[in-house]
C-alpha cells in the first residue's frame, strides 16, 4: 500500500477560555489517498471544522494543537514552522468556505484576491497573475472571466463568488482539497454544480478532497470514504458504499434516519434526540449514551475504542453488533 | 490572529446560553472574566460613588478660602498639614475636598454632554443612512453646516448669551458634538443596509421601524459606544479647555477642568495644585475607556458565536 | 521644599516620557537652536536683538485706532509724540523742540526740522496738522474720544503749529504724550491710503517696521537715520505669547530677553536662575470694586458700603494673590499722576467687628446679599474678596464672566450690587479716574449723585489754574473715601522677568522705550 | 464619480448661505462692536456716532443682505479691529493653520495606526493593556497641560526644540505632538475596534488559507477594511482642527486661524468672523468631499447617489 497522501494520527486541538480548556478534536486519525474523496460528516461543534482548520495550520490563539501527526506528502504539518506550513496553504493544500458571501474580502477586485495566490507561490508578474486568473475563472466555468476579474464580491451571485473561491483554492493544482460545506449557503440547484465542478476539477488534477459537511445526500454523491465525528472523536469510518448499507455506530444510524430528501433544505439534524454534550463536561463512558437508544448500563461507565467492524470499516461502539438500520 | 474568537470558541463546547440565565447575569459574568473591564467598571463606580456622596467623602468646604493656609503640600510631605489630605491651593482651598466635588461637575457634564450629543446624532444619523434621498440630504447639509462653523465660535457665543453654567456647558458642548455620531452612524448603516439580513427582512416586508430597531440598531452600536466613551473623556478634556479659556464652570462651582487649569501656573513651584486633579481626569478617563470597551463586546452582535 | 520639587518633577517626567516616548519616534530628531527668535543672536558681547514678550499682540499699527496700552507700548519704538513722559513723568521734548500756550484755548508748538519719515518724507507742521486732526475728526477711531475737542490745527510755518481747542484744556500736554498723538506720514498717507500705511507702516521713531506676523511676533529694525542719534539695537523683536507659562519658558530658555507679566508664583524661579532677574514696578492700574448707588439696592444704603469697605483685607489679597505686587490704596488717583493725595495712598481700612456691626445697624443682620461681577481675569482676586464679604455677613453672589461677556455688561450697565474693575490711566490726570463718576456717565451704573462733587469735577475739566484744579481733585478724593461710590483694592505692579545681560527699568506707563534698555 | 463630485459642490451652496445667516445671526446677539471699540469713558453720544459710521444703525437683515451682496464678490468687508479688508487677513493665517493641523494630523495617523494594530493584534495581552493606558493618557490630557509639559521638559529643561512661535520645522514639532496625541489616543481605539471586528471576518480566513503572508493579510486585507470607519473619523477630525487649534495656538503662540477667530468674535469683529468661517467652512467642505470620495473608493460597496 502507497503512502497516503495525508494521515492524521492522533489529533489533539484544544481551545483555551475562560471556562476551562475545551478538547474540540479529541485523538483523531484518519488518511486521505491521492486522488481520494474523504467526507467527514457530524452535527455542529463536533470538530470537523477544527480539524480542516488544524491540517491547514489555520488554528490561532486560544486554540492550538495540542498532540497527534498530520503528515502531509511525508511531512509532519504540526511540526513545521509557519513559514514553511504558509508555503503550503494556497499552494499544495487549499481550502473552501462554507460562506461565499464573506468569505472574500468585500473591498479588492475578484481579479486582485485571484492574482494574490499566482503571485505568493508561483512568483507571477501582475500581468501574468491576471491572465492565469482570468483562465482559471474560465476553468471553473465563468463565462465573462476578463470582465469579472474587474468586479467586487458584492456585484456577485453566491454561486459565482463559490465557483471564484474554488478557482481560488484550485489555482496552484493542489494536492489537497479541504471543502467545508462548499454548499450549505446556495440554492439546491446551484449545490449540484458546484459539487460538480469540485468532483470535475479534482478528478483532473488528481487532487485529494476532504469534504466536510452534515449532509449525507452529499457524502453519497461525491465521497469514496467516509469518517463520522461526534464530540471531538471519530466514531465510524467506512467506504461509502458499507456506511449506507450498514452502519455500525447508533449516532450514524441516527444521522442516516434524518437523511433529508434531496428536494428539502434542514440546518438541523432534528431527528436525533437530545443536545450535542459540552465538551468542559462530558458524560462519562461513551459521550453519545444520553442520546443513544441501544445505551446500556455498560455504556455509561466504559468508555468504547475505535475498533475494526469490517474490511475498513471502525466503530466506536461497545454494542456495534447490534447496530443495524 | 484567532480565527475562532473567544466567543465563538465558547460556542465549540456547545453549550447553548441557558434561558434561565438570563442577559444579566451573563453579562455580569463576562465582566467579571474581563480584567480591563472590571477595572473599568470599579473606577466608574468609584467615581461615580463619590460624586453622588461628595459631602461624607470631602473634608473641608470645597471653596472654602483661607490665605493663610495656602499652597500647603500634600500630607505626607514636609510642611503638609494632617488634615489637607492632597495639600492646600493658591487660596488655601483643600485640593482632595475640590476633587471630590470637582467629580460632580465633571461626570455631569461629560455624560450630559454624550447622552445629548449621542441621542441627537444618532437620530440624525440613522434616519438619513437608513431613508436616503432628501432626508439624508437635508440632515447631511446640516451636519455639514455645523462642522464647518468653528465649535469655538458656537461655543463662545452661546456662553456669552446664556452665560456660563453646568446647563449651558453640557447644552454647547453636547450640540457641536452631535455630528461625528450622526456621521459615524450613517456610514454604519449604508454598510448594514447592504447586508443580506436587512434586505431579507425587508423583503419579507418588514417596517422600517422594526427594521432599525431590530436590525440596524444594534449593528451600529459597537461604533456608537466606542465614541461615546471616548466623547465622554473628550468633554471631561473640553471643559478643561474651555476653562483654560476662561469659559469653563464659574466660582463657586468647581471642576477638574478648572482645578487643573487654575493649578497650570503652580507647576513648577506647588506641583501638587494640578497634578491630582490631572490625575483625576487620566484615571476616569482610563475607566471610561475600559468599561465602554467590555460593553462593545457584550453588546456587539458580530462578536458573537455564530457557527 | 526642594523636596516637593523633585517629587513633583518626578511625576511629571514619568507622564510626560509615556506621552511623548511614542511621539518621538514620528519625528526626526531636530538639532535646533533653543532661542526662539529667528532674529536671535547668541547671547553675549555681540548681541544685537532685543526681543520682548507680551501677553498680547497689538491691535494695529493705527496710533489713533488702538485702545490698549500693549499697543502703545510697543508703537513708542516706530512713531514719535511731539512730546513724551520721561521715567519721571516729566514732559519732555521729541518732535516737538518748545511749547507754549497762546491763550486758554490754543497751544504754540515749535518742531524739529531736523527729522524725517522711515522713507525719507521730510516731517513738517503739515504732518503734525494731519495727525491731530485726523483723530479729532473721525469718530470712528478708537482714540478720538480724547482728542475731539480739538478744533483745528493751524500751520505758522513748516516747523510752528498752533493748536486750538474749543474749549480750554488743561492737560493737553498730557494728550500730546499718549497713544492717540502719534504722527503719522501725511503725504504718504494721502498717496497710498491708509490700508497701505497699515500694511506697510512709517513713522519717525528710532525703529522702522520690519515684519508683523499677528499673534505671533512684530519684528522692527534700527532707523539709521533716528535724529536722535543711532538706535541702540539692530533688531526689536516683540512677541505675543498669551501663555504666562509660556512666556516664562522662553525667558528661562534665552528665547526672550524681556518677559511681561510673570506670573508672582514664578518670581523665585526666574531668580533662581544665574543671571536672569525680576524687576517689579508700580502700573497705572487700580483695581475698584464699583458700588451700585441705585435707589432700592442694598449698596444704595452708606453703612452696608462702609462695612464693604471695612470687611476687606487689601494686604492680605496683595499677599496672597499678587505675591506682594500691589500697594494699598484708597484712591485711584497714585502718585504720578496730577492731582494725586498722597493722605490716600499706600494705606487701607480694615475692621471686621466695625463692618458687622454696620451691617446690622443697617437692617442686615440676617445677612446682606449681594451680587459681585468680575472678569476671569481677575477671577482670584474676586474669590477672596467674596470670602472676605462672607466673613461679615454678606452673602455673595458671586459672578465670574469671560472677557467679552464682562465687557458687553460693563458697556451696558447691567452689573448689579458690585462690580470688579481694573481701571488704567493713560492721561496721567485725575480727570480720567473720574469720568465714569461724573453724572451723565453714572446714570445707569453707579448711579452716583454728590452735586458738590459734580461740580468740582465739571470745573476742574476746564480750570487752568493747576494749583487749583490739583486741590479740587484731592477734595473730590477725600469726599470719595465718605461717599464710597467704589473703593479701592490696590495699585498693581507689573511683573517683568529680565534676561541675563540686559538692564531694564519698568516704566509706570508700562511703554518700552527700546532706546532706554541696555545690553549690560 | 465626476457627476457626484459636481454635485456635492453644488450642494455646498446652501450650506455656504446657512453658515453665513448662522454665522451672522451667532455675531449679533453677542452684542455691539461698538461698544467694545470705544473707551469706558465715551458717551452715548460717541457710540451712535460711530454705529453710524460703521453701518451698524441700519436693520439686520438690510446689513445682512449688503453682506452677502459684498460677499458674493469677495468682499467681506473692513475689520474694525486691523483697519484692514478682512479676507486677507484671514488668508494670511491659512498657511500656520494648516501646518499645524497637517503635523497633528500626520503625527496621530503614525502613532494610531501601527499602535491600534498591535493593540487588536494582541488583544487582551498586558501590550494591548499598555496601549489603552497610554490611550487614556493622551486623552485625559488636556491639550493645554500636555503643551506645557512638552515644553518644560523639551524646551526648558532638555534645551532641544523652541519654545514656541513660528519658524522653522523645529517650532511645529511640539505643537504638533500637543495636537496628534489626543486624536492619536482616539484613533488607536477606531482602530483597535475595527480591526478586531474585521480579523474575525471569514475573508482573512480565506487570506490566510491561501498562504499569504501574515503582513499581507494585516496590512492589505485586514487594514483596507479596518480603515473604512477611520477614515470619516479622519476626516472629521482634520476639518475640526481648521480653526480649532485655539487652544494649542495660545499656549505655543502660534498665529492660527484660532487666535484671529476667537479675537474676532470678542471684540465683535463682525467681518473677520464671517471670513473666517467663510473660509474654514469651505476648506471643510472641501475636506469632507474628499473624505466621502476616499470612503467610497476603499469600500466599494457603497454606491454613488
């Protein structure tokens, strides 16, 4: 088995506060090939974001990593220094928001924010820069790309703007694609192109994709693996294919129960009872029991490991066997 | 550098703010996690306290004159007398009783001064930001107009017909200063105005007064704190001025400003005549800063989670 | 007390390196000489500019259309009387080389006929004739009040004029010595017009006009061609630095040679200082406190006046405000001035017992009020007073007011019970200290009416007879101290901190004759 | 942007006419010049004469409309006080006023900038606790007080800068630290403010993501925004100090606009008055025009009406 492209062993990333230091991803570890789509699906606060964030070395005062690899293409990322890790970002890794609407900066030319990422790593003169951003405007399917390269986010559709981050975040053919919900914010019609046009791309470059989302129509659509987070720890991880036709953890059992249609928009994952845990003041043994309807006494007291269900499928469930949809 | 601010890294342990809990004890709690802002609000409070019970704090009358005592330093000194705590004025007034109730003068003119400012500035501010058109046009003339005549000018002919007093010093000073808020505001609310919330209210056919209320309002009150506070400490300053003008607050009355003032010409030879009150200002105005700072974040709606 | 001093320049230093710690670091550093003036040379042997701060700058170089004593004093040094007061307040002769009087309403004067204008216009009777009646006629001048009985002047020859009057004038030596009679160029005048004068002024004095940069600084140089001999400096530099700490600052950095009114509280610093030194001297300026006589006002009744009078300890605001620049007095007619009584001067009454029980005999017992005005000016001075009058029973009202508020009511005649007022006299004569008392001028103030007096002070404006006219002057004095339609604080002193190596003796007309300072 | 420029003059017309009727109105219930031009000792009679003389006896709006009449032409009339046409007076104080003003300006802009920055950049530190207190400072120093401690400590006792006057750069540098440190203070907390609300924004998250340098994200991205709501506050503040620098004027003796005007208006100079405001009112519209156009133009959002 090749190297992959990213393994993550063991993150820690914690944010100090007042209230006490807050372990937001909680001993994670998962692998992304060359060329792979990797979704990584859980409700708000579960430390998805936080670990796009720590790959990306994004993560400032009062968070910070706390423990664990990142290693990316052979390199330790959490040892690196900034400047080595600034090298990276935009370059072999990059990252798309979930915001189109202020994830660009509302005061600089599309073609001035575009140009910024041909000049930083590829040392492009201005002429250069503008004509590298105006062809990969074009890439990611705008038409009017010499006109647009002259206009302000604010003069842009949401959709546009999305399509101008991920001509951004594709600029330098990066090996790594973070995507954290590239979709949320948009029309459901807009959804599927973008999805597409980051699918086309990296197929192309032969790009690895983090996906991060909570929608499950998506991680159908694009992922070929997937990792369940819950509470700062991954909880399951499985192909795509074995996730959706049997999944071995109660909260992904819960979360594929709430799957909405393709035609109906939810923020929430309303289906499964109870309240994300506060991550100062955990339950004891397994985080999810208050939640969980397979919960026995047992699940209340120890806490699971992730342990192998399947040919490369995990779980973190004492009652795994009895798990079904 | 953070990019998940405190508040929303607080929102990562996904604990959602109680409904029992109520705005109050939240905001009590955050004050009392933010240093600055509890030293904010402890000089406040201190000042506040002794302005509003100056005579059990003084220990002399306050304009009390007796040239035989003049100029004496600070207690603690060689040649300082037990009870002139801070030492004795030109007049042979003692300097801590004048500071106390100095501080009245002050704090009522400073927050006056803002409260009328602020609430004729903002007004201004948000109606012509939010309305557009003629109405921005006319108040925007105005303020023009305003600015463009010298305060100095307002300021000393409205003394010389009103005559000097708290009224008339709190009246000039709030009136020439109301334009910056009403500039500051307007500029907030053409950006807000642009924002999707407000056009999404407004499509779903929101009135425009809910929509200030509700939207614009407290979008804009992270600016409008910031100058009041800061305005606050700039009256305190402007009265000072106005006294070394001679147009400050008259004999008996006396306030910082004054002290300070009248005390200039002792600097060399009794430095204790300006230095104290000097410091009053510094010290309040340091308050002022650091509470108003707390109560931006408290009341700003950005700086809040919103993951 | 050293003690005191370095604790509190501590203090001082420590705020001021955090104020200015981070503003250094926007400027370059500037290597620069310390002396403000750009005409300044290095003190020492070589020094030829003499450079003098004012807490004012003056209102124009227009003698006739100037009301302030600054002015003049700095005016003295670029145009010429046809007369003068020497330290003395002798007359003594500048344009003007005799006088004579022809009868009680005309005045002989003889000229020099040596003298010319600082561009080279001969000076003749013609300019003398111009001059005086170009302030006796144009009401609009602030000076024509003095002069506007003179009815013409009459040219005998270039270098003869005859003065006449319309009515017969006692002092006109005195009017011919001050602000309102400087000569000025007739022909350039009349070539240029007057706002080309202003801007570009002449004169025959010792020094020409150089430069005027308002509120900032005049800067004259020496006439070489002064029919009294070469003026003494090359430069004349007057400043206006309203700043009494300011000003101190520029005298303790070399800045200025000459500083006017110190401040008392500074007097031991300047002094402190090797080489540089104060000099104080009586002005001609009296501070009253004006009694409003109006029938149903509390001050109308003589006893509350007196108890006024007697409740106030001159010395001790002389001491305590003044620093010990003042002398007591209870006239405002000082010695130096024609008519004085000397009975009345350097002296005061005090008696707190006496003015309480005057109050009471009164009707006051339970407390008199009264309302007091004065100037910020004199803000301390009238906070003690008030105090003083607190002391006996009065209940005060006390009414501070910015100058021009104090001014506006002052002109108006709206001042209540009490008013404080500075009074100078640039005449030297009793008349002016009276002629707010005279009865048309009183009405709506004062109110004062003592038709003995009136009559004294109406016969005294025409009398000739000197010997005369100075005792009616001194009866009018005495029946003051009775009648008390104002009492008096004190004369002032003028303040002036002198630079090393200059000698300088202040004047009571407060005018800076540059000729007269010297380079030691 | 030209159409808008126009426009914005044009409207400056009214306002011109305001200012004037405010102006001439605020100057004649402060009282008579007549009454301060002549001595204590002139009579009723002399002050008629001379209200006469000056015009002073016929109707407000008649010696209003005379005004404007002369104004329009540039005539604003003789001051009582010099003797001399008012406009030039006025113009012969521009150049001090605008030094002094401009080095206040500059010196806070360098101080606030670089200051209100680290302030953010290190928010809650003991460094950005310094900064406040050095804010309060600067505020809670009355202009007066820091003039006069500067000089002290700069003139009197270090012997390096003058005392005061105008003269050389050296003269400016202690009033112009008198001025820039209270508006210093102010804008180091705009600053503060806006740049902590805009670091939190998703695009410098987007500009760090693309590997830029911090220094680029700080300065371009950050600062760009953080300025918007400094600018009006700049803006504002530069035009209060055309004639607003009384205070600073009177304790370094610096012949501003500040000094003239103020004299002016004590001794009822009813024509130096209007010029002055005349020409401080256009140098602050004209400075205001310049700020909207400078606002505009750094955020592109706000469209031209």
């Amino acid at each position: 088995m090749p190297t992959p492209l990213l393994e993550v062993k063991n993150l820690h990333t914690s944010f100090k506060t007042d209230k006490g230091v807050i372990p937001s991803v909680n001993g994670v570890s998962f692998s992304v090939e060359e060329g792979e789509t990797l979704a990584i699906v859980g409700e708000s606060g579960c430390g998805k974001s936080v670990t796009s964030l720590s790959i990306m070395g994004l993560i400032a005062s009062p968070g910070a990593i706390t423990g664990g690899e990142i290693t990316f293409q052979g390199r330790d990322l959490v040892k690196l220094s900034r400047k080595e890790l600034r090298k990276l970002r935009g370059n072999e890794m990059s990252m798309i928001f979930q915001e189109p609407m202020t994830s660009l900066n509302p005061v600089f030319t599309i073609g001035n924010q575009l140009a910024e990422v041909f000049r930083i790593h590829q040392g492009a003169s201005k002429a250069e820069a503008r004509q590298k951003s105006v062809d990969m405007l074009q890439r990611v399917g705008i038409a009017n790309a010499s006109k647009l390269v002259g206009q302000f986010p604010h003069q842009l559709s949401g959709g546009m703007r999305q399509r101008v981050m991920i001509a951004m975040a594709l600029a330098c053919e990066p090996k790594l694609l973070i995507a954290d919900e590239p979709t949320t914010a948009l029309d459901v019609t807009i959804q599927a192109q973008i999805l597409d046009l980051i699918s086309t791309l990296s197929k192309d470059q032969h790009t690895g994709v983090i996906l991060i989302t909570h929608d499950l129509g998506i991680v159908a659509e694009m992922a070929d693996r997937v990792v369940v987070m819950y509470a700062g720890e991954v909880v399951e991880e499985a192909s795509v294919a074995d996730l959706f036709a049997a999944p071995k953890h109660p909260y992904t059992v819960g979360l594929l129960g709430s799957l909405p249609r393709m035609d109906e928009q939810r923020d929430q994952l309303a289906s499964i009872p109870g309240m994300v845990p506060n991550l100062l003041d955990m339950p004891s043994g397994c985080p999810f029991h208050p939640r969980c309807s397979y919960a026995g006494s047992e699940c209340t007291v120890i806490k699971p490991q992730l342990e192998q269900v399947g040919k490369g499928h995990y779980a973190r469930c004492l009652k795994s066997e009895e798990v079904s949809l | 550098m953070s990019l998940l601010s405190k508040s929303q890294a607080d929102g990562l342990s996904g604990k959602q703010p109680e409904e029992t809990e109520g705005k109050w004890r939240h905001g009590m709690k955050s004050l009392l996690k933010s240093k600055t802002g509890t030293l904010g609000i402890l000089i406040v409070l201190v000042v506040c306290i002794i302005a509003i019970g100056a005579p059990l704090f003084a220990t002399h009358e306050p304009a009390k004159i007796s040239p035989a005592q003049r100029l004496l330093p600070p207690m603690w000194l060689e040649g300082g007398a037990p009870d002139h705590l801070l030492g004795t004025d030109n007049l042979g007034r003692d300097i801590w009783s004048r500071i106390v109730y100095g501080s009245q003068v002050s704090l009522i003119v400073g927050i006056g001064a803002v409260l009328l400012s602020g609430a004729i500035g903002a007004l201004l501010g948000l109606l012509a930001g939010f309305y557009g058109k003629w109405v921005n046009a006319i108040i925007m003339r105005v303020a023009d107009a305003f600015i463009a005549i010298p305060a100095i000018l307002f300021m000393l002919v409205v003394l010389a017909v009103l005559g000097p007093g708290l009224g008339t010093l709190i009246f000039v000073i709030g009136v020439t200063n109301w334009v910056s808020y009403a500039r500051v505001v307007r500029g907030e609310v053409l950006s807000v105005k642009e924002r999707d919330f407000v056009k999404a209210a407004r499509a779903l056919g929101a009135r425009n007064g809910r929509i200030i209320f509700t939207h614009i309002l407290p979008n804009v009150l992270s600016s409008f704190i910031i100058i009041s506070t800061m305005s606050v400490a700039t009256t305190i300053i402007m009265e000072a001025s106005l006294s070394f003008l001679g147009l400050g607050i008259k004999p008996p009355a006396v306030s910082w400003g004054g002290m300070l003032s009248d005390g200039r010409q002792y600097l060399a030879t009794s430095w204790w005549v300006a230095t104290f009150p000097g410091l009053a200002i510094t010290i309040t105005v340091l308050g002022v800063i650091f509470f108003g700072d707390w109560l931006r974040d408290m009341l700003d709606p950005r700086m809040k989670s919103k993951e | 007390m050293k003690r005191w001093y370095v604790q509190g320049f501590a203090v001082i230093i420590a705020v001021m390196l955090v104020v200015t710690g981070c503003g250094n670091a926007a400027e370059t550093t500037n290597e620069t000489q310390t002396n403000g003036g750009t005409a300044s040379a290095p003190a020492g042997g070589d020094k030829t500019t003499l450079t003098i701060a004012n807490a004012t700058d003056i209102e124009s170089f227009d003698t006739h259309n100037n009301n302030n004593t600054m002015s003049e004093a700095v005016l003295v040094n670029v145009f010429d009387y046809l007369l003068k007061n020497d330290a003395e307040q002798n007359k003594v002769p500048v344009l003007a080389t005799s006088w004579e009087q022809v009868n009680d309403t005309t005045w002989r004067l003889k000229l020099r006929d040596d003298v010319k204008f600082h561009n080279g216009d001969p000076f003749t009777a013609a300019d003398v004739k111009f001059s005086l009646e170009r302030v006796a006629k144009d009401s609009t001048l602030k000076q024509n009040t003095y002069y506007k009985h003179i009815k013409e002047v009459n040219i005998i020859d270039d270098y003869t004029v005859d003065i006449v009057t319309e009515t017969p004038d006692p002092i006109m030596l005195n009017r011919l010595s001050r602000m309102g009679a400087g000569i000025l160029p007739s022909k350039y005048i009349e070539e240029n017009g007057i706002e080309a004068f202003l801007k570009a002024p002449v004169g025959t004095g010792p020094y020409k006009f150089s430069k005027w940069t308002k509120d900032d600084r005049i800067e004259l140089v020496k006439n070489a061609d002064y029919f009294g001999g070469t003026p003494k400096w090359e430069n004349v530099v007057f400043r206006s630095i309203p700043e009494a700490s300011t000003r101190v600052s520029e005298l303790l950095t070399g800045g200025v040679d000459i500083a006017a009114g110190v401040p008392s509280t500074d007097i031991a610093r300047i002094d402190g200082v090797d080489g540089l030194s104060v000099e104080q001297a009586k002005i001609q300026r009296v501070l009253h406190i004006i009694m409003r006589m109006t029938e149903g006002s509390i001050t109308a009744d003589p006893k509350v006046r007196e108890a006024i009078e007697l409740a106030i300890d001159n010395q001790v605001i002389i001491d305590s405000i003044a620093g010990g620049a003042g002398i007591p007095t209870r006239t405002s007619v000082t010695p130096g001035n024609f008519g004085s009584d000397p009975s009345l001067y350097d002296t005061f009454v005090y008696d707190q017992e006496r003015a309480r029980a005057l109050l009471k005999e009164a009707g006051y017992e339970n407390g008199a009020k009264v309302s007091f005005s004065s100037a910020v000016q004199y803000k301390e001075v009238a906070e003690v007073v008030a105090a003083m009058l607190t002391d006996v029973g009065f209940e005060v009202n006390l009414e501070i007011l910015e100058a021009s508020s104090f001014s506006e009511k002052l002109n108006s005649k709206k001042f209540n019970e009490l008013f404080l007022l500075g009074v100078g006299n640039s005449l030297f004569d009793a008349s002016n200290n009276y002629n707010r008392f005279k009865k048309e001028n009183a009405a709506g103030e004062t109110d004062y009416n003592n038709p003995e007096v009136e009559e004294l002070l109406q016969s005294a404006l025409q009398n000739m007879d000197l010997a005369d006219r100075e005792k009616q002057y001194q009866k009018v004095q005495q029946q003051f101290t009775v009648d008390r339609p104002t009492i008096y604080l004190y004369q002032m002193k003028g303040i002036y901190g002198i630079g090393a190596g200059i000698g300088y003796t202040p004047r009571l007309d407060e005018m800076y004759y540059a000729e007269d300072i010297t380079l030691k | 942007m030209g159409k808008y420029i126009v426009k914005s003059l044009l409207q400056m017309v009214p306002v011109l006419f305001l200012i004037s009727a405010i102006v001439f109105v605020l100057v004649h219930v402060t009282g008579d010049p007549v009454n301060l031009m002549l001595p204590e000792t002139a009579t009723e009679e002399d002050r008629a004469v001379l209200s006469k003389a000056l015009g002073l006896d016929r109707p407000l709006y008649i010696q209003f409309g005379l005004f404007l009449y002369n104004a329009v032409q540039g005539d604003f009339g003789h001051s009582f006080h010099y003797g001399q046409s008012a406009l030039p007076l006025v113009l012969e104080r521009l150049p001090a006023s605008f030094q002094l003003a401009g080095a206040g300006m500059l010196i806070a802009t360098l101080l606030a900038i670089p200051l209100g920055i680290i302030s953010a950049l290190k928010r809650n530190t003991y460094l950005d606790l310094f900064i406040s207190g050095l804010s309060a400072l600067g505020k809670g120093m009355p202009n007066f007080w820091t003039g006069i401690m500067l000089i002290l400590l700069f003139s009197v006792i270090l012997g390096i800068f003058p005392v005061s006057g105008k003269g050389g750069p050296e003269h400016l540098v202690l009033p112009a630290i008198t001025l820039g440190a209270g508006i210093a203070a102010q804008m180091t907390r705009l600053i503060r403010a806006s740049m902590l609300e805009i670091l939190n924004q998703e695009y410098i998250r987007t500009a760090r993501s693309k590997g830029l340098l911090e220094t680029i994200v700080i300065f371009k991205h950050a600062l760009r925004n953080g300025l918007i709501p400094v600018v009006t506050i700049m803006g504002l503040q530069f035009t209060s100090l055309i004639g607003g620098t009384l205070v600073t004027e009177t304790v370094f003796s610096w012949p501003g606009l500040g000094q003239l005007l103020v004299s002016a208006v004590n001794t009822h100079d009813m024509s130096i008055v209007q010029a002055a405001v005349f020409v401080i009112a256009i140098i602050v519209l004209a400075v205001n025009l310049l700020t909207d156009i400078v606002y505009r133009y750094l955020d592109p959002r706000i469209k031209y009406s």
